[in-house]
C-alpha cells in the first residue's frame, strides 16, 4: 500500500532545499563594493604642502682676509751721504716730522757757508755798484741843467734880438751872431741829455744784472739748506717704522729707500672673490670681520674689477676697532642672489634638462616648470610658479595627476 500524499510533499520540499543549497549564491552589494573603495584609498599619496613666498634670496659666505695699514710708505733718503745714526728701532712709533735718521752733514754745511758768502759778495757788488752810478750820474746830471740854463738864455737873447733887427736897432750880421749862439745852446743841451740817458742806461743794466745775482745767490743759499734739512730723514706722517733698510757707516744715495713707515691707525682688510660674487657686492656694503672670536664691522671700500692670475677679484674693505697689522681674519658677507618665489631646494625636481616642482590643484599633484633664478644650495628662488601650495617634501613616488591627500 502507498505513502500518503502528504508524506511525499514533505520530501520533495526537503528535496528542494538540499538542491537549493547546492547551488551558486548571488553576493551581496556591499560586498562587492569594500574591494574597489580600498583600492582607490591606495592610490591617494599623502604629502605636506608648503606656501611659496615673494622675497630677496641672500646668502652668507666666508673668506680669509688680511689685515695691511691704509696709508704705507718706502720713505727714501733726500740726500746722499753716510748714514750717522738711527735713532729708531723696526716696531717703533713715530710721530709726523719725527727724524728716523741722520745723514754726515759735512758737506752739506761747508755747501751752506759758500752760499751764505756768494750772497753776500753779491750784495755788496750792487750796492758798490749803486754808490758809482749815483757819483757817475752827478756830474752829467750838472752838465745838463747847465746846458738847459745856457738854451734858455740863448733862445731868449734871439727872440730880442729878432725882434730889435725888426725894429732896425741891430744888423743882420748880430742877428745871425745870436742866432749861432741860440742853435749851438741847443747842440749842446742835446749833447748833455743824450750823455745823461746814455749813462743811465748802462748804470741801469748793470744794476740790474748784479741784482739777478743777489737773487741767485739767495736761491743758492735756500738750496743750501735744504740741502742741511735733508741729512735728517723724518717721518712724513705718524705710524710705525714697520722695516729699516740702512744701517750706521752705510753710504746712502738721494732716493735710496731708507726705512718702511705704516700708519696702523686705520687698517685695511684685502680678501678675494670669484669674479660672479665680486660683481654682486658693490662698494659700500656692510661686511663684517671676525677676529680673536670678536665681530668688528667693515665697509667695502675698494674692488679692482680684474681678476688677477688666480683668477680673483681682490676687494678691501675698511674695519672699525683697534685691530693688530698683518693678522688673518675672516670676514662675513652676504650676496644678494636673486628675487623671485622662494622655495627650499628640496622641492625641485629635474629630468633631463627640465626643472619643476610639484604643485596641488584639485585634489591631484600637477607638474609646474619653473626657471631657477637663485641657489644657496638649501633655498632657492624661481620664476613661473603661482600661488598653488607646493608639495615638501617630494615622495619619490610622485608622479604628475597623482591623487594626493594633503597632511598636516
């Protein structure tokens, strides 16, 4: 007899079940979507920004430097002779005028007396000289007035007599009498005035000739004593007679260096550059120096411009405070390299010839070319960069259009 129908419902509905179970099963949604979500969240690269600044990019350098005296002088011997003595050691200060040494003045004096005789001789020539033109001129000077006196007379016995011989009171034969006497009157009056200029003319250039003597003779005995004056070799302005180049019993010639005066009271410190850094430091700049671990601040005085053999601009710069002649220092100084977007280097990026950095715009890392203007070799200034935050530093995984996620 058979199973009742309910009884065989029951087993094709386990059936079911069993063959349900068996089968494929459909995922749910949100377990399809958690993969795809952590893959997008590794691809977004955390990076720090930074915010480029408008702004001078300087930097500061060191040197070597050497102090020297401002003002430095070979002073030489102003006359030639056999040095006496030295009246200072190398090291000593001297003030201005102050004698150094001392040249044997014997020739010198003797010169000095025959120039103190040669002008006298001269001067009592002229005045011997002035004393015989002044007797030589006397009588022809007489002569003269005498010969005028004579004319006078003479001219006025004509005029009478010209005027008798009208009246018919005289003859012709004592007109022409008067006549004769009034022209030789005259003859001789120009005989005596041209005798009278003649002789004051002669007098006049010989007196004139003997004083050229007296004046040269007086330029002479200047000359002399000069001569005296410059056996002792002074100091031309106060320092140090740094070198002594003479010694007592030596024979020295007029212009021979004699001794090396320095005036160490304003000091000189004369560093070198390369030629690109040289041209950036203009005259006037504020250097300092540092010396005995002290700073002691400098103005740039002097620049030649010119590299010398080592390829070198020398450059000298003039320090405040007492500082000792001859010592090293070093002296600070800062150059104004260039003015643009101020970066620190690490945020540039190259390949090949290309220069960028990263920037971030809309939630992704955009590649920015940029021309470097300036490099301290930490910062740097640049052109062509916006405001756009810049990535620092750069992963160096980073590739342009990266998602990235900006951290503090």
């Amino acid at each position: 007899m058979g199973k009742p129908w309910y009884q065989m419902g029951v087993w094709l509905g386990l059936l079911a079940l069993v063959l349900g179970g068996c089968g494929p099963r459909r995922p749910a949604q949100n377990e399809t979507s958690a993969p795809v979500a952590e893959a997008a969240a590794t691809r977004s690269v955390k990076v720090r920004v930074i915010e480029a600044q408008n702004g001078t990019l300087t930097t500061t350098r060191t040197t070597g430097a050497t102090l020297t005296p401002a003002r430095e002088s070979q002073v030489g011997a102003t006359a030639s002779g056999k040095v006496l003595e030295v009246r200072v050691t190398e090291g000593s200060g001297v003030a201005q005028g102050q004698v150094v040494l001392r040249l044997d003045p014997v020739n010198a004096q003797t010169a000095l007396r025959n120039a103190e005789l040669a002008l006298e001789q001269a001067r009592v020539n002229l005045e011997r000289a002035q004393r015989s033109t002044s007797g030589s001129l006397a009588p022809l000077q007489a002569s003269l007035e005498s010969a005028l006196a004579n004319l006078q007379v003479a001219e006025r016995r004509y005029r009478e007599g010209k005027q008798l011989f009208a009246a018919g009171a005289i003859s012709q034969v004592e007109l022409t009498g008067l006549e004769a006497a009034y022209n030789q009157a005259k003859a001789a009056a120009d005989n005596a005035r041209e005798n009278l200029a003649r002789a004051q003319r002669a007098s006049s250039e010989d007196l004139a000739l003997l004083r050229l003597q007296v004046q040269q003779a007086q330029n002479q005995l200047a000359q002399a004593r000069r001569a005296v004056a410059d056996t002792e070799v002074r100091a031309p302005f106060a320092g140090v007679v740094a070198e002594i180049f003479v010694n007592p019993g030596e024979f020295v010639s007029a212009g021979q260096r004699a001794f090396r005066l320095a005036d160490t009271s304003q000091l000189e410190a004369t560093f070198r550059l390369p030629p690109e850094e040289a041209a950036v430091l203009p005259l006037g700049s504020r250097v300092d120096l540092i010396y005995g671990g002290q700073t002691y601040p400098a103005t740039l005085t002097k620049s030649s411009k010119i590299p010398g053999t080592d390829r070198l601009v020398e450059l000298t710069a003039r320090p405040q405070g007492a500082l000792p002649p001859g010592a090293s220092a070093q002296l600070r100084y800062t150059l104004t390299l260039a003015q643009g977007r101020l970066l620190p280097a690490g945020a540039l990026r190259t390949e090949g010839r290309s220069t960028f950095v990263f920037v971030v715009q809309e939630g992704k890392a955009v590649r920015t070319p940029v021309r470097v203007l300036g490099d301290t070799g930490t910062r740097v200034a640049v052109e062509g960069l916006g405001n756009q935050p810049v990535v620092f530093p750069v992963p160096s995984s980073l590739s342009d259009g990266d998602a990235v996620e900006v951290v503090q």
